[in-house]
C-alpha cells in the first residue's frame, strides 16, 4: 500500500498500522478508516510522519496540501493516555474471552472422555453406563433449561481423528440446540442427550472400511444400515432405557419425505426427538466427514441442508437449527467490513449477526490472536470466505486442525 503523510489525512482515509504491533498503537484495529480529526491528532502525537493507506477502501482521498492548524492548548497528551488505557482494557477483555475458549476446550475434552468411556463400557456394563450417561446429559441439560440465550463456542481439537466419542458429543451438543430452541421441555432434552450419545452405537459392529467407503457397494450399503439395528441390539440389555432414547437410535436415518431408513417413515410418523438427531447427525457429518478434504464449512452446511436437501427434514425443526446456529456459525471464515479476514469462534442466540470473531494478523502469533466482539464495535461481516480460496497460512493461522465441534452453555 502507498504512504501518505500524517499532515495530509482527512476523514473517510482507510489507514494501515499492521507494521507497529497491535500494542504498540491505541486504536482497536491496526486497519480502519478514520471518522473524525481525534483520530488524526493521536497518531501525530505518536510521533508518526507517515502512514500506510488503502485508496480502494477509503471514501476520501488524502488532502493535496497539509493542513496547518491554528495553534491552541495541547490536550493530546491526556487524550493518548486515555485511549491506551482502554486499550489496555480491551487486551484484558480479549485474554479473558480467551480463557473462557479455553475452559470451553477443555470441557469438551473432558465430557468426550466420558463419553469414549460410556460407550466403551456399554456391552459389559450396560446399566452403569447408562447410569454414567445420565448423569452427564443432566449436567449440561441443567445449564440450560432456564437459560436466557445460549453461547454456542467453537472447539479447537487436538485431533483429526476423534472417532465415535467424538461425534457422538458433537451431535448431542447440537441435537441440545435445536431442543433448547424449540423450547423442549427439560425430561425431552435428557432424552434427547442421551439418545444422541447412542444414536451411532450399533456402528461398533461395522467394518471400519464399510463406514469409510463413500461409494460402498449395494451389499455394503446393507451392512452400513444396518448399524441401526446392532445399536437397538446393544441398548436392549438395558432394562430402564427410555423408549424416546431407542427410537432415536431406530430412527435418526428416517427422512421427512419418506426416503430414509430402515422403515421409510415420513413426516411426522418419525418421532419427533429422532428428527432433531437427525438435523444434528447429518450437519456434523458434513461439517466432519472421515475425509475431511470433503469437509463442508459450517456456512455450506446449513446452506446445502436448507436449499438442496429440505426436504429430508421437519421443516420447523430445520429453521429452528439455522435460526440457533445463525447465517455464520462458529467455524466460518468470514470477511469483515474493514477488510479483514477471520474466523467465527462464538455467536449468542440473542445477537447472532454480530458473533466473536478471531482476527488474521500475521504480526500476531496465534496464540495471541485478536478476538473481537462484533457487538462491541461497528464493524461487520460481509460475506462468508470459503477457506480453499484463501492463502494456506491464513487458514492455518485462523483453524490449523480443520475441525468443527462445538461447546454450548446458557446465559442469563
């Protein structure tokens, strides 16, 4: 980008500070067009001559001539002070926003765990198992029955390869959502959790090669739907197992128009928690498919479940997850209005245009990385970036393991 002198700055000029440090300047974004003169007088009391500008990003251009003010009293020295005291307060808000991504991670971690460990168990020790699974889905249940809103954050995995805990969670979580959304009562939503933990159980007893294969033969199309009967097969011994529970296990493959499997239902024949598994089931297999080269963007997701495949699902039910997880779920990559390129890390259901964004700044490490709250600014998202078309290092910056999973709590 070309310089321009400080002297020669006007309003509406897009600036770039991205070769100081995010620290070493006062203002919230090292890239921004100025609004008013304030802004002009702090970066000549930062001693600046020159600065970088962007003339396809500003709406004025620089003056031809500096502009000589009228000497007055210098308040700048109070006015820079201040604005490096809210910067500071801000970088105090964003290493707390970061912790609680981190608690957030590390809970996930914690609950699939759990979870690896219910199903491990759940042929030699059924009854405890399922006893362990309760206790769990009523933990995270609890925290959101009476919740005002709910904080749906984006999980960084340690691994690429989660296996069935790892999906069972992830469809749980978001099987909660769309129950917490509909207003399911609180016994429906433990319901729903534990019958999103088993719903793939009976995949155990399938060939990891037949659930691998995306072009199986007809035979092994068989065998892989036939997951659904082992996993009826592996909860029977369970003498307290709620009947929504086993049907949704029976019938998260059902479709709305009659297409599914294993009994073709349709409408509202399928019952109605095994409909929310199965919004849940089929957006986190696209989010996460084995070979995760065919992964789908959170973004793609929903837009292909609502465009192209509505009609396998409960049209209210599948409004109802797109309303909860928003037009940019936590995992999208995102454009922001100044320019900016970044990821999708939080919505909260009360705001979801305006979620927390983590900002690419190759200035910054990662583990640093700018976290803004677009509720607390006026930036915007302009569109949705698909991450194939963006230089690999800003997608390794932004999500270097390419999963998405995700961790919900209700707020007040």
């Amino acid at each position: 980008m070309p310089s321009v002198p400080v002297d020669r700055l006007q309003p509406g000029v897009f600036i770039s500070l991205s070769s100081l440090g995010w620290l070493d300047h006062p203002f919230l974004l090292s890239r921004f067009r100025l609004s008013g003169p304030d802004q002009i007088r702090i970066l000549r009391e930062m001693g600046l001559k020159t600065v970088e500008w962007d003339p396809a990003r500003s709406t004025a251009q620089p003056l031809s001539e500096p502009v000589v003010a009228a000497p007055e009293v210098d308040f700048g020295g109070n006015a820079l002070q201040s604005m490096l005291d809210l910067k500071r307060q801000r970088t105090e808000t964003v290493r707390v926003q970061r912790e609680s991504l981190a608690r957030c991670e590390r809970l996930f971690e914690k609950e699939t765990t759990g979870v690896s460990d219910i199903l491990r168990d759940l042929g030699s020790r059924p009854a405890e198992s399922h006893g362990k699974a309760k206790v769990m889905v009523s933990r995270l249940v609890g925290g959101l029955v009476n919740a005002d809103s709910v904080a749906v954050h984006l999980v960084n995995m340690k691994t690429k390869e989660p296996g069935l805990a790892h999906h069972a969670m992830s469809v749980m979580v978001l099987s909660l959502l769309i129950g917490k959304t509909l207003g399911a009562s609180e016994d429906e939503m433990k319901h729903l959790g534990i019958g999103a933990l088993f719903h793939d159980i009976g995949k155990i007893e399938v060939p990891a090669r037949v659930l691998r294969n995306a072009q199986r033969t007809p035979s092994e199309e068989l065998f892989y739907q036939a997951h659904v009967g082992y996993g009826i097969k592996g909860v029977a011994s369970i003498p307290t197992i709620e009947v929504p529970v086993k049907n949704i296990i029976a019938c998260h493959h059902e479709r709305w128009d009659g297409q599914g499997f294993p009994n073709k239902l349709s409408g509202t024949n399928i019952p109605k928690l095994a409909r929310m598994v199965a919004i849940a089931n089929r957006y986190e297999n696209l989010c996460n498919p084995f070979d995760l080269k065919t992964a789908r963007t959170p973004a793609e997701a929903v837009a292909l479940m609502f465009k192209k495949e509505a009609g396998a699902y409960d049209p209210e039910m599948l409004h109802a997850f797109v309303k909860a997880l928003g037009v940019y779920p936590p995992g999208s990559f995102v454009l922001l209005s100044d320019g900016s390129t970044g990821l999708v890390v939080e919505t909260n259901s009360k705001e979801l245009l305006r979620p927390l964004v983590m900002l690419h700044d190759s200035s910054v490490p990662r583990n640093e990385a700018l976290l803004v709250d677009l509720r607390e600014t006026d930036l915007s998202i302009q569109t949705a970036l698909n991450p194939a078309k963006l230089p690999l290092d800003v997608v390794e910056y932004l999500a270097p393991r390419g999963r998405v999973d995700y961790y919900i709590e209700g707020s007040k």
